[in-house]
C-alpha cells in the first residue's frame, strides 16, 4: 500500500503494460474426458471383480473412485499410476479412447468362456454407456445368456424378453429367435417349465420351417425341450427327444459334439438312464480334453462322478469329483467349486463317513454364498442337513432344511422345493411331528 500512494504523489505515469487488460483465463470443459476415464475404470474394475472399497484400499476413498466413476472428479497421475497398477493393467488403457469393439470382444469372449459373472457385468457396463438401439439389443442378449448361465431366471428373461423385440422391430429375425432362447431359459430356470417350453417349440417349428440362426440350434432347442420334459416328469418324451438328437448329432465339430454329449450325458441322468449317462459323458470327456476346453471337461467330470454315485460306483465317483475340484480350482471357479464339493459331500456320506460329509458340505455352502450361486446354496445346506442327520443331530439338521426350504420357495425351482420340502417332512415326522410333515408333502406335491 506505502509503494502504490508514493506512486500516486509523484504523478508518475503507469506504463501502458501496466494498463493491459487481465488476459481472459480460458477453462476448457473436460467433464466429457473424464466421464470416459470413469466408465473405462468402472469396466476394468467389474472385470477383475473388485468393489470400490478394495480398489481404493491402501491410498484412497471408496467415494474418491466412485467421483471418478461417475466424471465427478478427474485423476491425478498418481492416482492412476496407483488405480490401474490395483487393476493390473497398464495406465494408458484408461486414458487412451478404446474402440468400441473391443471393450465388446473382450466382454463376449468372457460369455464364450462359460465366465459367466464377468460377461454379465461387462454387459450391464457397455449398457450404462447408452448404446444404439441395435447395440443394446446384441448387448441385452448377451446378458440373457450369461444371467441363464448364472442362474438368474428373472433377469435372463427380462433381458431376453427386451432384446428380442428389438431385433423384432429391425427385421433381424434369427437374432430375436436366438434371444426368444435365452427368454426361455430364463423362464425354465424360473421353474416356468410350460411357458419355457411353449417358446422352445415355437422357435423349432420357425426354424423348421427355414429360418437360419446358428449351425446346432435346432439341436439345442430339441435338449432344451427334453430338459423341460424330464424336470415335468415326462421322461419318456424327454428320451423321444434325447433319440432324435442323436442322429442329427453326427455333423457337429468335436467341440460341439462333446457340448452336446455333455448335454445328453446329464439329461440321460436326469431321467434315471445312468449307464447310458455314463457313455455319454465318457465319449463327451474324450472329445472335451481333445479340444482342450478344461471347463467343459471338469463341470462333465462332476456329472460323471454323480452318476456313478447313483450307481453306487463310489471309488470311481470320488475320483472323477477330485479331479474336477482340481480342476477348478486351477480355474478359480468358486461356482463350480461348490458344486463339486457338494457332490463329494453326497459320496462321503453315502461311504458312511457323515463327518468329512459335513466339512465337505460346510466348506460348498460357504463357497456358494460367496459366488451368489443360489442352486448350489441350497444342495449344499441339503447335503449339510443330511450329515448332521446322520451324525444323530436332528435339532442341528433342522434349521439347514428351514433354511433350504426358504431359500428354495424363493427360487421357485420346482426340483430344490420338492426336495427340501421332502426331506424336512422325513426328519418332522421322526420328531413326531406328523401333521406338519403332512403339510409339507402336499406342498412338495404341488410343486410342479
């Protein structure tokens, strides 16, 4: 202040430089980048299955990565140095624009590769980013498919059910019958047997009748319409449906045909045929390991392991369980980990040992919680359940089975809830407890 009044006084002229106008700041508008940034880091999160919270832990907030997820805030350098290294991928990939197709190859190889929870959140990103109406509706089939492979009925249908008027409305005639598929297993696993197979059939007379969709779909809808079948207890139709197959079965690829007779072996033990499950899966295991497509082999190992369970084979059935444990376990497959742990829970108590049943059945349970894998939740609380009956303790036996009940009316699986219902009413009637276990029945009867 004493500089500019001595200034005044002295009547000193301020140079024109002085008298220059303030240089106008100019602030570009970046919202747009860092939106892009945020839906890229979203992706690669949902990718390599990690919450918000685990991403920021160590440095940061889990609200810092949700603002730079949603464009409210743009990262610093360090901050993706640090995210992307958390991510495991290098920190150009989430600023370099990547195209289009790619983020979908990699999402739709997730589907191919049976990666189910991760195809379905890489679909349900490149949805959040507003795709064309036409993209939507490829990006909505996806989803059915991979939420039918997760066993989740509702959402496989609505998304299905979506995408299938879509390609309707755009003339695209194959594609909405391939997403009238995915509605339909959506449907099934929902226990909606009669709708799911009223799709099946309208589909295979359509494709019949000329309609091209893919090389094998006319046999995926006949299984399809045999699973249906065999679940109403129509097995005789089912098998009907098992024989026309097979002569049509001739002109797959290796890979196909293993998948198809992956599918037969399991609706073959579905119906009670176990031997002829048995060849199956065997001739379906060859051609999987030819092809190297270790998923498929390990997932037809534990199906195996449970026909020769039912056959009562039981050294061969825990030896092709452990095999398709290590398996998964290579493959970090917590899904099919509780399934197969579920399997070797059932062989261990059917060779009288309801102790290692019980840890088997323990650690399944604990494995399909994690996974949100809801059939395997409630075979495994079964198989729980009928190790502690075994072991002599009814009391702790049955909150497993209230559990299982619960679980599976929630389903609305008809298999899950006859059989949990069934087996509750066994140990309600060793408790005396006669009029309830009859009420059980009833409703274990209506469940079709």
């Amino acid at each position: 202040m004493r500089i500019a009044r001595e200034a005044q006084g002295r009547a000193v002229a301020t140079p024109a430089v002085a008298r220059a106008p303030k240089r106008r700041r100019i602030v570009a508008d970046d919202s747009e980048l860092a939106r892009r940034i945020g839906a890229r880091l979203r992706r690669y999160r949902l990718a390599a299955g990690l919450t918000q919270q685990q991403l920021a832990e160590g440095r940061y907030t889990k609200a810092y990565i949700s603002a730079l997820e949603t464009g409210h805030a743009k990262p610093s350098m360090a901050a993706l140095n640090f995210i992307s290294g958390r991510l495991g991928i290098v920190a150009s990939r989430l600023l370099e624009e990547e195209p289009a197709a790619l983020g979908r190859l990699e999402v739709d190889l997730d589907l191919a590769a049976g990666r189910w929870q991760k195809a379905a959140d890489g679909y349900r990103a490149l949805l959040d980013q507003a795709p064309s109406r036409e993209s939507r509706a490829e990006l909505l089939r996806g989803l059915s498919e991979a939420a039918a492979g997760l066993d989740h009925g509702a959402e496989a249908a609505a998304a299905g059910a979506e995408a299938a008027q879509i390609f309707t409305s755009l003339g695209r005639t194959g594609d909405a019958a391939l997403a009238r598929y995915w509605l339909a297993a959506g449907e099934y696993a929902q226990g909606n047997t009669v709708e799911a197979e009223a799709i099946f059939r309208e589909i295979l007379a359509a494709v019949r009748g000329g309609l091209r969709v893919e090389p094998d779909f006319e046999l995926r809808l006949i299984m399809a319409l045999s699973s249906t079948a065999s679940r109403d207890g129509r097995h005789e139709v089912a098998l009907a449906y098992l024989e026309e197959v097979r002569g049509l079965a001739e002109s797959l690829d290796a890979h196909r045909r293993a998948t198809f007779l992956h599918d037969l072996s399991y609706s073959y033990r579905e119906t009670g045929d176990f031997e002829a499950a048995i060849r199956a899966g065997v001739a379906s295991l060859t051609l999987f390991r030819a092809t190297a497509f270790e998923l498929g082999s390990a997932s037809l190992e534990n199906d195996l392991a449970l026909s020769y369970l039912a056959l009562g084979n039981l050294a061969r059935a825990e030896e092709l369980a452990s095999q398709a444990e290590g398996h998964f376990e290579k493959l970090a497959d917590r899904r099919w980990l509780a399934h197969v742990l579920d399997t070797r829970a059932q062989i261990a108590l059917a060779a009288g040992d309801p102790g290692r049943s019980r840890d088997l059945a323990t650690r399944s349970l604990e494995l399909a919680e994690s996974s949100n894998n809801e059939k395997a939740t409630v075979s495994a609380l079964l198989a729980l359940a009928r190790a502690h009956r075994a072991l002599g303790e009814p009391a702790v036996a049955a909150p497993a089975y209230e559990r299982a009940v619960a679980l599976a009316r929630e389903s609305s699986k008809p298999g899950l809830i006859r059989d949990a219902l069934g087996e509750l009413a066994d140990v309600l009637t060793e408790a005396g407890r006669h009029a309830e276990a009859a009420t059980l029945l009833r409703e274990a009867l209506r469940a079709v």
